[in-house]
C-alpha cells in the first residue's frame, strides 16, 4: 500500500535528532520512541521497569498514537494509573513495512498535537 516515503523519513530524523537534544540520548528506532511514548502517557515517570511492562508501555502507545485515527479509544486507567484500551475499528492489513510506516505517521502526529512540534 504505501511506498517509501523519503519525506517521511526525513520527518523522522527530525524527530530523533529532537528527541537526543531533549532526552540526551537518540532512540535507536521505532520502537524506542514507543516506548517514550508509552511511559508518557503512564505518567509515573521514568523508573524501572519489567519486560512485561516495558512490553505493556509500547501497547499503550500504539493504541494512544492509532487513537489519533480512530482505532481505538481510551477504555479506563486502572487502580495503578495504567491506562486500556479498546479496539473501535478494524485495523487494515498490512505488511510490516507498511505498519511501521503507519506508525510512523501516527507517532509524528502524536507530538505535533500533544507538544505542538510540527516536524517538516
């Protein structure tokens, strides 16, 4: 479905070189960013945290980034503060170059409407 996108892909540099100045260190990838993304929206700031957990933060920053699209919606925070999600709308298949380039779009999204950083 999508092709490579080298305006994309310039977007995202942007991204990691600003998220090196901010947090001191360049995530090595997508999934890094994820996880930023995920201990973000936990809001517990940063500790310590399991496999499970770490796996569980980057659940929730897909869900929170696909949000943005309509594909899911946030559900409830439990007794923890962690929050859940629930799937509202299909998501299209796709290959895994085609999901992460979704992700991608999605996760640039999220910091220009949660940190107002338009990323060009």
């Amino acid at each position: 479905m999508f092709k490579r996108d080298l305006a994309l892909e310039k977007r995202w540099s942007k991204l990691l070189e600003g998220l090196k100045e901010t947090i001191g260190k360049k995530p090595a990838d997508l999934n890094g960013v994820l996880f930023l993304i995920g201990v973000q929206e936990l809001g517990q700031g940063n500790r310590i945290f399991s496999k499970e957990q770490k796996q569980d933060l980057m659940h929730i920053a897909v869900c929170k980034v696909l949000s943005y699209d309509g594909f899911y919606e946030l559900d409830y925070v439990d007794q923890d503060g962690w929050p859940h999600w629930k799937l509202v709308k299909e998501l299209p298949h796709f290959d895994l170059l085609d999901q992460e380039k979704l992700l991608k779009i999605q996760v640039l999204e999220y910091f220009e409407k949660e940190y107002e950083i338009i990323i060009d």
